[in-house]
C-alpha cells in the first residue's frame, strides 16, 4: 500500500483518468472529491464489497432450484 500525505486542497492523480481531491478535515473523517470520467465505475468499499458478494451468490446458484417464469 502506498500512503500519502495530502493536506485539504491538495490532491493525487491516478493515471491521466482520476483526480482526488482532499476537500475537508474534520476530526477523523475526510471528505474527497473524486473526478473521474463516467466510463470508470466509482463505489465506497463496502457497496463494491457487497456487489461482489451478490454476483458470488448468483453465480453459485444452480438454475434448475429456480421458479419457472409463469407458475
């Protein structure tokens, strides 16, 4: 992991694609602005998290053990 030290209005770029941006500092919390084209999907860790563990579960789900459309 690498760790950086940024101040608030300061930013990292990742690529020529994504800019973040410090916005503010308040106790322990860090508010960051993010621009990055539409193209590149943007998600807090714990929603990409349970993303992937919902497309896990769909993919282990045998379709026979599914309900038939139109019963």
């Amino acid at each position: 992991m690498l760790v950086i030290t940024r101040k608030s209005g300061e930013g990292i770029c990742l690529g020529d694609d994504v800019k973040i941006t410090v916005l503010e500092i308040t106790g322990s919390t860090v508010r960051l602005g993010i621009e990055a084209s539409r193209e590149i999907p943007v998600y807090r860790e714990e929603i990409w998290e349970a993303v992937k563990e919902e497309n896990r579960a769909a993919a282990q789900t045998n379709l026979k053990d599914l309900p038939k459309a139109g019963r």
